[in-house]
C-alpha cells in the first residue's frame, strides 16, 4: 500500500513542479469567475438538452423496441421451459414436478 501512496505523492509533487505559476491573487479577482463543478455541468446538460430533437408521436427509439421483443421472447421461452419442466439446476427435464402438474 505504501508503494502506491509515495508513487500518488510523487506524481503530484510532478504536476506541480510542471504547471505554470499561479497569477497574483489581484489578477485573479478581476478575472471573471468560473463556473463551480455543478453549474458548468448543469451548462453542459442543458445544452445537450438544446442539441436534442423530440420524437414524433408515436414513434419509439430503435433500442427500446428490439428491447421490448427481446423481452417478450425470453418471457415466452421460460413459460415454455416451465410448462415442460426444464430444471435449470440440475440442467434436465422432470415432466413429472409440481410445477407442470398445477399448470
């Protein structure tokens, strides 16, 4: 563990020596503030938002239904398994379990 922490230390000691000096506190008040972490990503989602075309009525993305197909193929295949007494656990057929006789 301590070999990754002095490696963390070493590597930031690095950026420091590498970046550029900071600008006087003086020059920095004058500057225009930058936005903090959430309001620049809130600026980035919005004009995401903007870039956006709305979908016409009715209409679905392509994923959601091949999604929708999917999922209703898989559903059909375990009734099918049930009703045929497919044991995933054991990887084999009972026709004989509880579970075919109740349906």
């Amino acid at each position: 563990m301590s070999g990754k922490r002095s490696s963390r230390k070493r590597r930031r000691q690095r950026r420091a020596a590498s970046a550029p000096p900071r600008p006087p506190a003086a020059e920095v008040e004058d500057a225009q503030p930058s936005p903090s972490g959430y309001a620049r990503s809130r600026a980035k989602d919005e004009a995401a938002r903007a870039a956006l075309q709305p979908l016409r009525p009715g209409e679905r993305p392509t994923a959601v239904t091949v999604g929708a197909i999917v999922a209703t193929v898989l559903a059909v295949a375990n009734l099918v398994a049930l009703a045929f007494g497919y044991n995933a656990g054991e990887d084999t057929l009972s026709p004989g379990s509880e579970a075919t006789g109740s349906i």
